[in-house]
C-alpha cells in the first residue's frame, strides 16, 4: 500500500496510535501529517533506513492509511463494484489489490480488498473516501464503518521480516503465509502485504496496545523504523504512483483525471472480469490514452519534480517525482508525458539555463507485473482469517 501525498497544510496535526512509540526512536525530528496524521520523515537517515529495508527488517507506521470495515450479506458484491479487486472471487484469508474508479473510469484512488470471514472484509486506502463509500453503499445490504483511528498498524518488511516477528513472539507469522497470534497477550492479526518491491506483514492490533506491541517487536526482533522518504525510494524503485503526488485523484478540483492504462495500471482494472463502477467507461476509453506516466533513470544526482523531459529533442512532459536510487546509482522518476511521445532520446532540464541531462525508460516491478499479468488471481494474497475490530 502507497502513502498519498502529503498535507502539509494541515492545522492540528493527529498522533496516530503509534506516535508515542515511533517519536521516540526519532533522532532527525522530522515530520509531516499524511490525512491528517503525523508521520515521521526520517528517523536517523535516508540512507540507513532504506539499507534496513533491504537487507534488515523495517518497520513503519501504517496508521495514516484508511480503514474501513465492510460487514453485510452484499459486502463481497458491493467491494466488487466499489473497486476493481476480484472481492467476490475470494476466499476467507485472501487479499487482492485494486483500484477505486468513478462513474467516467477515472482513478480515483488505490485500493487493497481482504476477506477476512464470509461477510466481513477489510477495505484499506490511501486516504478516506467516506462520502463515497457512503453513497456507494445506498440500497445494499452493507454496513461500513471507518476504523482508522481504533486500531494500530504497523508494517513490517525486508528479508529479515519472518525472522524479527517469530524472535517477537509471532513464529507463524511471515510475508506468504498469514496468520493471527498473541504477542504480550495482545490478540493481533497479520496479513501480507507489498510496499512497492518490498514484501512484508501488515500486523493490526487495538490502539490501546501499540506501545506493548512496539517494544516487543523492537526489544526481541531487533527492527528499526522507516520514515516517508525512505519508502519514497522503494516506491519510485517499484513503480507505484502516487496518488496526489504522480496524478491527481478524479474529483479533486483542478485535477486532470487519469484512466487505469494512463497510469501504467491496466492490469488492476481488467475488463474481462467482474463489473466494477467504471467499467463501461473503461470499455470506450481502453486504448485511446491521452497521457503516459513513465519511469526513468537519470544520469544526474539530483532532479526536480516539475523538470522538463524532452524526447528527441521535443518538450513532451515534467516530472512528477524523483528520487535518488542507492541500489540503481542514478536518480529515478516518474514523468507525466504525451501519450504518443517516444523516441530514441530522452533528455531531463536541469536547473542550468538551458541544462539537459540524459535519461532512459526504466523498467519498474509494476511494469513489469502489468506485462505478465494473466488474470485476476494474479494480484490475490493470503490474508489472517479472523480480523475481528
């Protein structure tokens, strides 16, 4: 799941659950609010927590994310047309990731879909869609309920993942097979999930016992936090746009919106299976892009979102972010371009009058997913059978 952009308007900032706990690791004391929450920018470096991800175990908060608990005899029909995830097509314990579309077939956020027993899912978001949600669910035998702020979640990713957790207490617990425990006598529920790249586990738990889960992962699994700008990187190095930031969520004022294949995200929207809201649309829209969101590397140590990207020598679009790539040695973005814009050639401006770097499309793990992608079981993982709120 991907963070939208930040707000960095926000007047009264939220403590999520787990603030208290994450403040304290925090040597860098930066922060920002992501829908209204805090979030740490950086703990101790850029650098050494996107080390720790990949080859330690990192842990992040994940309560700035939306939640919301689906129960009803209609949940599975109404997460089928609310989103484009395969809700009905899962089984107890599966997950699957999707998109939310408006009535035109334009994205309108991200989505992740789990079914967690035969009339109760967990619906998690980049940012809250209440009213929508609400109007969607009239007439349906559904009840949702946002639960953002009454459970904790924390993300646990990195090769070490498995290992952090059973040392935790959690030995059942890792990044293929989920499952539910009790750490400190806190019953806590565990499901798969992928930052960018990076697998991981998703542990959920009540709020009034994220300190006791805290300090036990940190004192016997030996993980250290990660802050935004670290799973920046690991977001660019992925692929995974960025709601806010790479496009503008339809209905935003001002927003120019953007359909599923503009986004280089198709494969979440297939149109030979189920009949999500924006379907049809989607049917008169498939193949007729108007723009492209491509990712490139750049031969330069820095670039800035909003830098020209020239293709043969033609402006054909700008940045939309960017950032420097430890694992690549070269500075990686994303680019909202013209759909008919390809060449030989691509340059990047720099802030040189004048200036031009060299640049080359890069092939991303979303890309490269979307090209193998083979039918809507192929975006489906295991889930914790028994999430209760």
């Amino acid at each position: 799941m991907i963070f939208p952009a930040e707000d960095f308007f926000t007047d009264a900032p939220r403590p999520t659950p787990l603030f208290s706990a994450v403040a304290t690791q925090s040597e860098a004391n930066l922060w920002t609010t992501v829908n209204g929450w805090t979030a740490a920018r950086v703990y101790s470096s850029v650098s050494g927590e996107y080390e720790t991800a990949k080859s330690g175990a990192a842990l992040a908060d994940l309560g700035p994310l939306a939640r919301y608990a689906v129960r009803g005899g209609q949940a599975a029909e109404f997460l089928g047309r609310l989103t484009t995830a395969p809700a009905v097509s899962l089984h107890v314990g599966e997950s699957a990731r999707g998109l939310m579309l408006n009535d035109a077939g334009y994205v309108i956020d991200l989505a992740e879909v789990s079914r967690l027993s035969d009339d109760l899912f967990l619906l998690t978001l980049p940012a809250p869609h209440a009213r929508h949600i609400a109007l969607a669910s009239r007439g349906m035998d559904v009840e949702p309920s946002d639960i953002s702020g009454e459970v904790a979640a924390l993300g646990v990713f990195g090769p070490q993942t498995a290992g952090v957790l059973s040392a935790s207490g959690l030995k059942s617990v890792n990044e293929t097979i989920a499952a539910s425990g009790v750490l400190r006598g806190v019953e806590t529920a565990a499901r798969p999930i992928q930052f960018g790249a990076m697998p991981g586990v998703e542990l959920i738990f009540p709020k009034e016992e994220a300190l006791t889960i805290w300090e036990r992962i940190m004192r016997r699994g030996a993980g250290a936090p990660i802050g935004l700008d670290a799973l920046e990187v690991l977001r660019l190095e992925a692929g995974v746009p960025r709601p806010g930031l790479d496009f503008m969520p339809a209905g935003k004022a001002g927003a120019s919106p953007r359909t599923p294949e503009e986004l280089g995200l198709a494969h979440l929207a297939p149109l030979d299976k189920g009949w999500f809201n924006g379907r049809r649309a989607l049917q008169e829209l498939a193949g007729r892009p108007r723009r492209r969101l491509r990712a490139f590397a750049i031969d330069a140590e820095e670039a800035a979102p909003g830098a020209a990207v020239f293709c043969d020598g033609k402006p054909q679009g700008r940045l939309t972010s960017c950032a420097w790539s430890p694992a690549r040695k070269r500075v990686i973005a994303f680019a909202d371009m013209d759909a008919a814009s390809a060449g030989n050639t691509y340059e990047i401006s720099t802030s040189d009058q004048n200036g031009r770097v060299s640049a080359a499309r890069l092939e991303t793990v979303e890309s490269a997913l979307a090209k193998a992608f083979v039918g809507e079981q192929g975006h489906i993982q295991g889930l914790a059978t028994d999430f209760r709120r």
